[in-house]
C-alpha cells in the first residue's frame, strides 16, 4: 500500500491550520487547491469528502476529513514527531479534552457569536456550550494552568486550539485576554507555524496577481 500524504487545501480556508500541522509533522505531502464551488464540488473531490469542503488528507488508502480529526490522526501516523502524549500517559487525557473541546463547544459557540446568534440564558442547556462565556472561561483556565493547553509541551492540540484562538481574536470573536494572547504567541512563532503561513500567504498573493 502507497504511503503517498496528499493535502487538499484553499489557502482561505480552515485547512491552514492542517498546514501548520503538515508542517510540524516533517513528512512530504503533495497538495492540492481546490476552488470554491467549483473543483470542491466536483465528482472527484466529492469522493475524497461527500461534505464538499476542505480540509481533507489521503494518506495511502486512509482518507480523513475535519480539521480536529485529521490533527489527531497525523499525531497517530507519525509518533516520531511527538505530537501526541502516549497512549494511556497522564497527559493523553487533556489531550484528547482540549482538542475536542475547540472542535465541539468553543467552535459553536465562536459561530454562534460570529452569526449573531444569542441562546437565551432558559434554552443554554439545549447547546453543548451553554454560554461563550463559560466557555472562554474554562479555556483561559487551562491556560493559566499550564503552558500548553494539554500540559508542558506541545502537541497536535495545541494546533488546532490555538489556530481557533488565534482566528477568532483576529476577527474579535473571542476577547484578547492576556491567557489567550500569551499562549497564542508562544505558538504561533514556531518555525512550521511561520513556514505554513509564509505557504500560504504566498498562495494567496500568487492568486490575487492572476485575476
């Protein structure tokens, strides 16, 4: 079985973050642009995600698709480069909590919030985060406590957490606390972070000159 890691990517798009990812874990991967409405909704691509979005990964035979998942299966694919805690070591726990927190409660509500949607205060316990306030806190918290949000070093979760961080107060849907503005500086100069973003800004600016 070919061991072949293709990207399928838009450089506006959430799959930066699996970039960054890519980046961390050091393995070549061919990467494919797809186009909004067009090539994304393809036949082809169609087969790769029935969703008809990015980000997804093929690797060999295996497909993944959703942000958080294929973090964590890059994580699992390639333990050499130490993005994940051991299996049933202390920090696999808060591992697994914070980076499914981000795609789960913290993600909803940033969406809600960017929507302008407001729960009200007798219908919060019908949605997973209750309010975004609660939600920002118990996320500051971990961050007060630890250096990285699953313990002392960094991890794949610290990717996907930190990437929804850093969008959501680069477009003031999550407030700038000091917890989240330390945390998501420490992270984002880490060399495959500024190597993934240097990618695709650049893709970005080659398609702005061809229009």
């Amino acid at each position: 079985m070919s061991d072949e890691l293709v990207f399928y990517t838009h450089p506006m798009s959430r799959a930066r973050m699996v970039r960054w990812m890519l980046e961390e874990v050091g393995q070549p991967y061919e990467t494919k642009i797809l186009e909004f409405g067009h090539s994304m909704k393809a036949p082809e691509y169609l087969a790769i995600n029935p969703m008809g979005k990015v980000p997804a990964i093929r690797h060999g035979e295996t497909v993944v698709t959703e942000a958080a998942a294929i973090c964590a299966y890059l994580a699992d694919a390639f333990p050499e480069a130490g993005l994940a805690p051991p299996p049933g070591s202390r920090d696999r726990g808060p591992y697994y909590r914070w980076l499914f927190f981000a795609a789960g409660p913290l993600e909803a509500a940033v969406t809600d919030k960017a929507l302008g949607f407001a729960i009200p205060p007798d219908r919060e316990g019908m949605v997973g985060y209750g309010n975004i306030e609660r939600t920002l806190a118990a996320l500051e918290g971990a961050l007060y406590r630890t250096e990285y949000i699953g313990g002392d070093r960094f991890t794949a979760a610290d990717v996907y957490v930190g990437s929804g961080i850093g969008w959501g107060m680069a477009f003031g849907k999550i407030d700038r606390r000091p917890a989240f503005e330390r945390y998501w500086g420490m992270i984002n100069a880490r060399s495959a972070a500024v190597r993934a973003r240097e990618i695709d800004d650049r893709l970005v600016e080659e398609r702005k000159n061809a229009i």
